[in-house]
C-alpha cells in the first residue's frame, strides 16, 4: 500500500465517496438556496459555521493531523501496535480536554457579548461550538485510519454532514413550519446531530481494523510533546486558505451592503462551494492519499522516492485542474440557474454567484498543488517554511481584499484569494526544491504541456458550443439543456484529445486498479 504508485487506487476510492459527498453537499446548497436565498440569514450562518469549520482545520484534519501522520508512520515502523495505539490515545484525550476548555471558554464569552449586543450570528455559534470538538476529533481519527489504510470511512464523513444538514432543513419546514431564524437554528441542531455520527462511524472503523485508541494520561511522552510543537508552524501553513476565507466573510459581511442586507458570505459560500467541487472530489483525495506514502518514504530517508511520488502527484492532479478551471468558467451560468435558482434564490442571486465562481475557478490548478506541496513539506518534516510563507500571504490576501472588495465586491475577494493561491504555490515550489533537490521539473513539464494542449482544444470547442447554442433561443434560455451540452462537448473533446496525445495520467486514473508503476513510458 505504500508504493509510490498505489496511492491512485486510495484516491479513487476517496474520490468515490468524496463524489457522493458532493451530490449530497450540492442537495444541500440547492435546499439552503431554496429556503434561504442568498440572504443576510444564510451569510449569519456561514460566519458562524467558520468557527467549528476553521478549528477542524487548525486542529482536525489540518495541522494535528499533518503532524500526528508522519509521527504516528515512524512510530509504527519502530514499535509494536499496543505502543501506537496508546501513543493515539494520549494525543487524543490531550485534544479533548484542550478543546472542550476552548468550547467552555468561547461559550461563556459569546454569553456576555449576547447580554450587551444580540445577534443572530452568536446564537448560531454557540449552538454550533461544540460540533468543533466532534469534527476535530473525528478528523484525527480519520487520519489515524489513513495511516492504517483505511480511506473509506473517513472520506464518507462529509456524507453525514451532508444528509444531516438537508435533513433538518427539510424536517424544520415540513414538520413545524419553520422558517427564517427558526430554520437557521434547527439547521444548527441538525450539525450537531451529524458531528456525533460522524464520530461513532470512525470509531467503528478503528475497531474493525482493531487499532482502537487506547485512552489514557501520558501526555509526558516526548512523541506528544514533538507533535505539538510541531502544530505551531503547520497551523498557519496548512490553514492560511481557511484563514484566507473567514477573512473573506468577515470583510464581506461588513463591506458589502446591498437592499436584501448583507449578502456577501452567502454568495461566497454558494461560489466556494462550485468551485471546490474538482478540488474535493480528486484534489483533496489525491493529497490524502498520498501524504502517508510520501511519509512513509520520508521515514526511510528514501528522497528519490518522495521525489517521484510528488512529480506524479502533480501530473496526475493538473490533469483534471486544468479542464476543470475552463470546464467551470465556461458553464457557470447554466451550473447556477439548473442548481439554484428556485424558491428564495432569483436571478439577481445568480448574477452574483456567477461572477464568483468565475474569479475563484482561476485558480484551481494552484489550490489542487497547495495540497500535495505543503504535505510534501511535512512529510520532511519541514514545517517551517510552508508557515513562513503562509504568514506572509495572509497579509497580502488582507491587503488585496481590501482594495479589491469595494470595486468588485464578492468578485473581488474571489479574485484575491485565486491570485493568492497561485502566488504561494509558486513559492512553495521554489522553496521545496532546496528541502527536495532533484524534482524533475523537466520530466513535470513535458507531461504538463500536453495537458495544456488539450486543455486548449477542449477550450475552442466550448466556444464554439456557445456559439453554436446562442443560434438557438430555445435551447439558449434552457439552462439545464445548456449545462448538458456542454458538459458532454467538454468531456468527449478533453477526453478524446488526451487519448490522442497519450495522456497517461488521465488513463491511470480511469483505469480501475491501476498504477502509475504499471506504466513505464511516463517520459515522452
């Protein structure tokens, strides 16, 4: 399983569900659409939401997790089972009680601050700040079970989310009638619920590959005390895109006033998630599955090995990033009016979105290489440099929102944030190469430019699809028949063209069980 290679078969396997995941997460944005619009009560929601969501992040699937993966590979390389797996239960008891003392903490403040100031925004989070020691926990365990070979559950947990979410929206309206605030805070209610199912479902699986936390106090351990010293750097550099994006809505929320009220977290948060459709189902599942490869070859000191799992990884994710990001712009109008546009979201909402969409999709190829990039850092154990950068950028996407938002408005943090993401990764490639020499760029490029040019054949043949419809009023002004044309125009051109070209990497990851070791012409 720690072949360089076989980390495509874990992708697709996490892609898979991570694909039901996003089903479900665009039947929850089409519910909060129908039932919210793009409303200053759906934006109160999404601030709120951030907090338990950027915790996740900080201390969840994010920088615990970054630090706990390549320790927790030594250790069993070095030690016997029992060892680990009191080793992971003394990590998470030490979360817990950190956690639970931030819930306490942050409750009781949001409890003073609602007693001189009310706000729908503080209701809503503390509601919603216990699901932070939940997610956080269930997140280390899923990437516990990552390490142990486990993808299946972990990836499935969004899924509860998901049905957890639509289920209270539903439940809410048809059930009590509830509508506005009441609907926010059973949605709220219904997080909750499926933060304590999405626990017990990775418990479950620890079991059943009988690696069950054995919990206890030894926080003394020096394995402890070298992951969280670890976390410091890693959570800025691991986080500065969540950052990046509570800062957005926080900058929306009070920059963006409109006659519906402050909308601009709400036309964010339907554009983001759009946009990090490509990005979930394979960017996030590739960067998954690879990183206890690229630890696992760290911890042998074997580079040449790193080396070429990090120059396919990134083949292997430009070649659905670089159609993605043409793929989006080109049907992001019909995308918006097929999902969303019903109920309390009207054209005036998809406007908005569009335009959001379009500047955030610019730079998908940088966000899917953030991923692998910053993983390969900390399989290196070398966590300072992707915080140093991260530091720096969160001061820029500051700036640049700033002087972006007036003029562009939702657009305008979009477009920061996507030249952002571009500006960092290139940073990080050119800082990686001093940690990891011997990258062979030539070897990354040859294989990129023929992406490229099918990118660019699949581009021309959606132009003239615009065309060709745009001939037709009836079939013009019908957004789903639009999207369906579209969407087979872009995969049949793209798909036939890198046949054409012989794209291997795309083959690889369509070809079910494949490896990249099964294929020896990758130079060409």
């Amino acid at each position: 399983m720690h072949s360089p290679g076989r980390f495509l078969a874990s992708a697709r396997l996490i892609a898979l569900l991570t694909l039901t995941s996003r089903v479900l997460g665009l039947g929850r944005e089409a519910v909060l659409g129908y039932f919210l619009g793009a409303s200053a009560l759906l934006s109160a929601f999404r601030i709120a939401f951030m907090l338990p969501n950027l915790a996740r992040r900080l201390f969840g699937e994010g920088a615990l997790s970054s630090a706990l993966i390549p320790a927790l590979s030594k250790d069993l390389h070095e030690s016997d089972l029992d060892s680990s797996r009191q080793f992971v239960g003394n990590v998470l008891t030490l979360l817990v009680v950190i956690l639970s003392a931030g819930v306490i903490a942050t409750e009781a403040v949001i409890l003073v601050w609602r007693g001189f100031r009310p706000h729908l925004i503080l209701g809503v989070a503390a509601v919603l700040m216990p699901y932070m020691v939940l997610i956080c926990t269930t997140a280390v365990l899923g990437g516990v079970l990552n390490v142990r070979n486990h993808f299946a559950a972990p990836a499935a947990v969004p899924i509860i989310l998901n049905l957890g979410i639509i289920g209270a929206a539903f439940g809410g309206h048809a059930w009590f009638g509830f509508t506005g605030e009441q609907l926010i805070y059973t949605i709220a209610v219904g997080v909750l619920l499926a933060g304590v199912a999405q626990l017990l479902l990775v418990l479950a699986a620890l079991k059943r590959v009988r690696f069950f936390p054995v919990f206890g106090r030894s926080w003394r351990d020096p394995r402890i005390k070298a992951i969280f010293a670890a976390m410091g750097p890693m959570i800025l550099g691991l986080s500065a895109i969540q950052i990046n994006s509570l800062a957005d809505y926080l900058i929306a929320y009070f920059a963006i006033v409109t006659e519906e009220g402050r909308v601009g977290p709400a036309v964010l948060g339907f554009a983001q998630f759009l946009y990090q459709l490509p990005l979930g189902v394979f960017g996030i599942a590739l960067a998954t599955a690879i990183f206890p490869v690229l630890s696992a070859r760290a911890a042998e000191d074997d580079h040449a090995g790193v080396r070429e799992a990090l120059n396919r990884g990134i083949r292997a994710s430009l070649v659905v990033a670089l159609p993605a990001t043409v793929g989006l712009i080109f049907v992001a109008r019909p995308l918006v009016v097929t999902l969303f546009e019903r109920g309390a979201f009207d054209a005036s909402d998809t406007g908005r979105v569009v335009g959001t969409l379009v500047c955030y999709s610019l730079g998908l190829p940088a966000y899917f290489l953030h991923h692998l990039l910053v993983r390969t850092f900390y399989a290196l154990h070398e966590n300072k440099t992707p915080a140093r950068i991260a530091a720096r950028m969160v001061l820029i996407n500051f700036a640049m929102n700033l002087a972006l938002v007036f003029w562009l408005q939702e657009r305008g943090l979009a477009l920061a944030t996507a030249i952002c993401a571009m500006i960092q990764t290139l940073w990080l490639g050119v800082r990686l190469q001093r940690v990891l020499p011997g990258i062979s760029w030539r070897l990354i490029l040859s294989g990129v430019s023929r992406i490229a040019l099918a990118t660019l054949v699949m581009t021309v043949c959606l132009g003239a699809l615009v065309y060709a419809v745009q001939a037709y009023p009836s079939l013009d002004g019908h957004a789903p028949a639009r999207l369906a044309v579209l969407v087979a125009g872009g995969v049949i051109t793209y798909g036939l063209t890198a046949r054409l070209l012989r794209i291997e990497e795309l083959k690889m990851l369509l070809r079910r069980g494949s490896t990249f070791q099964e294929h020896s012409d990758l130079r060409g």
